[in-house]
C-alpha cells in the first residue's frame, strides 16, 4: 500500500464520476454518490478549498472499491 495522495473532495467526486457513480442526494454539505450497476453508495463531505482527512478518503476509495493507484502514490 502507498502513501494515500491529498485529494480535496471535488478531487474524490471527479475519480468516483470516472467509475461511472452518480450523485443522488446532498443534505447540507454531505453528497451521496451511487453506482447504477453495483449499487455501492458513498459519502463525500463537501467543505470547499480543504483536503479530505486521510482516513475519510480511505474510507471513500475502499468503499466505493477504486483501485489503490488512483488515490495512492507509490
């Protein structure tokens, strides 16, 4: 496992766009982003101009079951 790059959450949307997920819903500054084939749902706090925490990100990622080298360096 490499070291997980520092993404912003308009960075996390655009990799989760790619993998085909669509955004459902937003309540206050939270968007629920679903894929239409596998059904996988995840949480992306929006809090314009700052870096997602680590740990956040991971969980997003993993979640939404993107490969390790789109978020990941090394």
């Amino acid at each position: 496992m490499g070291r997980v790059r520092r993404l912003t959450a308009t960075e996390a949307e655009q990799i989760l766009k790619r993998y085909g997920f669509e955004l459902v819903s937003q309540k206050g500054s939270h968007r629920k982003w679903r894929h239409p084939e596998t059904g996988l749902t995840v949480v992306v706090p929006m809090h314009k101009g700052k870096t997602l925490p680590v740990g956040t990100l991971c969980a997003i990622m993993r979640g939404a079951e993107i490969p390790d080298d789109e978020w990941q360096t090394g």
